[in-house]
C-alpha cells in the first residue's frame, strides 16, 4: 500500500516516505492541478499506479496520441488561465508531444509537461526509447529539468508552474527517469499561491516610460489599439475597456486577441492583420500615428505585412510581458515592461480623458470602420448542396447561447470563424491556433476546453484535412461525453495551400488532393452521431436539436475551394486581380 504526503512521521515535519510517482501526484494536486491528458507508456507505468489512487483528486483524461494530448492542454489552459498539464512517456511519446508543444511555445500558452524516462542505469546504453530529452525539448519550452533524485521531484514541479506562469506564459518540462517513479522520498510539497494559475506575477512598467506613452497616446490625432492574447492571459479586459473608453481609442484585435473587448463595444473595430482581417479594421490602424499594441507580438501576419500600424509613419508603443518583446519588431518603438492589465491602469492614471470635437471624430473613425467590413454574399449557398462558410458561422453564432466557446482548424475554418464570430461580452471565446498554426488542432483542444468549462457547449470547426489527422480523438469525446459541436467544411483538399499555388505558382497544383474521406461514417464508428449537412433548412435542423440536447455530434458541410471563392484573407484579395506578391508570413 503506497501513502501521500497526508501521512507523516509522528514527531516529525516530513511526510512518511512514499514513492516518487505518490510524491509527485502529491505536487500536482497541492498546486491546484486538477485534470491531466496524457498516454501512458512503458516508463511511467508507476506514474500511473499512483493516479489510479488519486482519482478523486485529479482527473486523467486519455488522449489518443500524444500531440493530441498537448493540444488538449493547450485548449484547457487558454480558457481557463490555468497551466494545462500533459504527460507523456520516453521515445515515441515525446518525439509526438513536441509538435503539440510547438503551438503553445509560439502562442504564449502555460503547459507543463510531466515525462518519465528510461531508467538512469540504462542512459548511453542505446535503451530502446532513449532519447536526449533535455535537448529535444529546448526548441518548445522556456525551463525544463531532469531530476536526479525522487527528493527533487516536488521543487522541481513548484519551479516549472513558477516559470511556466511567470514573464511571458510557455511550456515547461519535468523528466523524472522511470526508477525515480519509484524511489522512496520524504520530500515535502511547499505550496505558494497562485499555484498553476496565470499569472502568478504582474510586474509594472517603468514609471518615465509611462509617462512618455501618455503623453504620446494624448497628442495623437488617430491613435489606435491592437489587442492581442496577452489581454486574455492577464484578464486585462475590463482596464483595456476603461483606457478605450476614456482616450477614445479603436480596438482592432489580433486573431489570439479577439474578444479583447465584446464585438458590440463602441470602440471594437473588428480583427486586423493578413488573416480574416478587416477592411475596415486594417485602414484604420494603416493611418493611425500613434498605435499601442497590447500583449501581441506583432509579427507580420498580425500587422497584415507591416502596414498595420505603418512601420514608417506610426509612432508605435508596445506593452509586454518580456522585455526582448516589447518593441522589437518596430524600429524606435517605445517599450512598456510589465503585465497587460497593470500597465493598462498605469496608462490609466496619467492620461486626461478625451472630450469634445476629439472623441466625437474618432467614434465617427471607429463606427465608419467597423462599416467597412468583408461584404456578405446575395445568398447562403454557393451551388446546390455547398454553403459559404460565413453563414455557417452566423447560424451556429445566432443560435447557441453567449457561453458557447469556439474552437477552429487553420484553413478555411479560421479566417471565417476569426471574422464572423461575435459575442456581446469580453473574453476568450474563440480559440485559434495562430503560433504555428497547426492542422488537427481543434478536435483535440475542444476537448481541453470542454474540461476546463464543463456543461457549456463547445463548437469544434475542422475541415477535411485536419478531420483525417485527429478523428481518433472523436472516441475521446465519446468517452467522456463531452457536448462538443463538430463542423467541418470540407472542399476535399488541402485548401490552404492549393489557393497558394492557386495564386502564387501558376496554378500548378501538387500534393494538395487527396481522396474524400466519409467523416460522418468516422464519427459513427466512434460512437457520435453526425450529419451531412447541404443546406440551410438541414444546418438549422442541426443547431436546434443540438442547442436543445448538447452532446458529442459531426455536422459534415461542403463547402466551395478556396480558388472558387476565397475567404477574407486581405493579401489573397489583391492577389486575385494580380497586384500583390506573396505575403510576408
């Protein structure tokens, strides 16, 4: 019979000796960690002899591949400003997990990977899974550590949520080699707020620097906000709302940073950058002279190829987290060191409220952009049995409640979803992966948002392509009976990149067709019911009965190639009357 950290010596301070696999579930659970998603494997077999005691304290969710477990962590921590945990074993389960890893490191997202290893006898022998984890995790994490020791393994969890919550949010790793697991310890677990929720510090920007961006934010003539996932992280939405409001500035969002503000707030003006951004949203902040960027990294997708804000015309500030950030992609830009919503009140505080002819020109500004919007087609069909994705959007958006949260596949899904989703309060309700942009992301991740919001409905928006690389996960719902909405839009290719060969290659396509697959035979051998879907009055039929009854449901729409009729992807626009290069990516 194995003990946790609750049974102690008499006399003494330490818990009772327990293996490392106990003493590392002790860690967890006294941070706050309470759902798991991993695949177990021959080296953490001990690891999960210890869970098996723990279960009504930390739930384990099996995932069907080890990326898929990531991604799971990632949607969980992204909803839930909470570190998403993920557990993997030696070998093939963390050469598989670095993909899933890659999209948290590049988007900002909190995951703590917990692996074991082979066994520290066996290191250099050529041990079948032996692999360099310390080195092969590098490339996706900001900390990682191999403990020595079973004594180790409860700081070296209290260091890795330390670091994974502290400075710019990323993943971290714990390796613990597989005799470790069991190793006894008396190692006690030390405890300090906030745990494994972000973030566990708000540093403030420098006070002279501050006070230079106010003076900049009240002498501009058209100044402008670009809002992006860090406002989510820090929860900065309401002291980004009460700065808007009170220097009457325009909210454009970046894709991670929509929802910064509601959709219906005077000030929002809609997503800017090359993907899904809006006419409107992208002209307005092309001609601001002075822009603030609020926790994005500004890369050239969001500022839709350095156009927007202007790198030559644009006074541009910039509030992040890290200090390499904070002002590095613009030149002369001022920096603001510190967390969204601390800087945010900073502003707050040295800035006069704009009245008058002022703030009148700029809601006339904002409401003219928001105007300026992606145009809708004559109608919802683009031939007999194929929607346009944006009334599919609409229609899901129109019926299913405020609550719901949003999950969408690169390709066609994002652009449409980033676009035409709305929703009347701030927060993150959109989940999108735009720090790779991986394929396959949105099965996985909606089940991790599914967990970190349970009872509220979830929408999954795939496409053929992602479906084929993640459809074992549709058992995972199954399984847990999660109320997950599964939409695809299927054209059956890759359409991405068939429209940039479309655009950029002649035409020549290559690589980008592959055979249909019957997505709705798929989810039925998994145990979902599902749909095809080839009209309004059938998608309509769909939400109702699902709004009514949420549970685990493949709605399959076909919808036209991206050559036929592109989503709002500005550069593909001016691409199709030839009169734009590539674009920056």
């Amino acid at each position: 019979m194995t003990t946790t950290s609750t049974d102690t010596i008499p006399g003494a301070d330490r818990p009772a000796p327990r293996r490392g696999a106990d003493a590392l579930v002790d860690a967890l659970v006294a941070h706050g960690v309470t759902t798991l998603f991993g695949v177990p494997g021959d080296t953490g077999v001990v690891f999960y002899d210890a869970l098996h005691g723990r279960t009504g304290d930390i739930e384990h969710v099996l995932a069907r591949d080890e990326r898929h477990a990531a991604s799971m962590a990632d949607g969980y921590a992204r909803v839930s400003n909470r570190v998403g945990v993920v557990e993997v074993s030696s070998g093939g389960g963390t050469t598989f997990v670095v993909g899933g890893l890659g999209e948290s490191y590049a988007a900002g997202i909190p995951v703590l990977l917990i692996t074991s290893d082979i066994h520290t006898s066996s290191r250099g022998t050529g041990a079948l899974t032996e692999i360099d984890q310390v080195a092969l995790f590098t490339a996706v994490t900001k900390w990682r550590t191999m403990v020595e020791s079973a004594d180790e393994i409860p700081g070296a969890v209290a260091q890795a949520l330390h670091e994974a919550t502290t400075g710019r949010p990323a993943p971290v790793a714990v390796i613990v080699p597989e005799d470790l697991l069991e190793e006894l310890t008396d190692a006690p677990v030390e405890v300090g707020a906030p745990g494994a929720r972000v973030p566990s510090a708000r540093p403030v920007a420098d006070a002279g620097a501050v006070a230079a961006a106010a003076r900049l934010l009240e002498g501009a003539a058209c100044p402008a906000v670009v809002a992006g996932g860090g406002v989510h992280l820090s929860d900065a939405h309401g002291e980004l709302a009460a700065l808007a409001d009170a220097l009457a500035l325009p909210v454009a969002t970046t894709i991670h940073g929509q929802g910064a503000v509601a959709t219906s707030d005077p000030w929002s003006v809609g997503i800017v950058g090359n993907n899904s951004g809006q006419p409107g949203a992208n002209d307005l902040v092309a001609g601001a002279d002075v822009v603030l960027l609020v926790g994005t990294r500004g890369n050239a997708t969001d500022t839709n190829s350095w156009t927007a804000p202007n790198r030559t015309t644009a006074s541009v500030i910039q509030i992040d987290v890290e200090r390499g950030r904070a002002g590095r992609n613009f030149p002369g830009s001022l920096g603001l060191v510190g967390d969204c919503a601390e800087v945010l009140r900073q502003l707050a505080g040295e800035v006069r409220r704009v009245e008058g002819p002022a703030r009148a020109e700029r809601e006339e500004r904002a409401a003219a952009a928001r105007a300026a919007a992606t145009p809708r087609t004559d109608g919802d069909e683009f031939a007999p049995g194929i929607l346009y994705p944006r009334p599919v959007v609409e229609r899901i958006r129109g019926v299913l409640p405020e609550g719901t949260t949003v999950v969408a596949d690169p390709g066609t899904p994002t652009p449409n979803v980033a676009a035409f989703w709305t929703q009347d309060s701030p927060g993150r309700r959109t989940v999108i992966p735009r720090g790779h942009g991986p394929m396959g992301y949105a099965i996985p991740a909606a089940v991790g948002v599914a967990k970190a919001r349970p009872g509220l409905p979830v929408v999954s928006v795939t496409a053929d392509g992602s479906f084929s690389m993640a459809c074992g996960e549709l058992e995972t719902v199954v399984r847990h009976r999660l109320p997950v909405l599964f939409v695809q839009f299927t054209n059956n290719s890759m359409g991405w990149i068939k429209m940039l060969q479309h655009l950029y290659t002649g035409g020549r396509y290559f690589g980008v067709d592959p055979g249909p697959v019957d997505a709705v035979a798929v989810a039925a051998a998994n145990g979902m019911e599902g749909a095809r879907v080839e009209s309004v009055e059938a998608l309509d039929a769909v939400l109702a009965d699902f709004a009514a009854n949420p549970r685990p449901f493949y709605a399959d729409v076909r919808v036209p190639h991206m050559i036929d009729f592109a989503p709002p992807v500005p550069a593909w626009d001016r691409g199709l009357t030839g009169d734009a290069e590539r674009p920056v990516y």
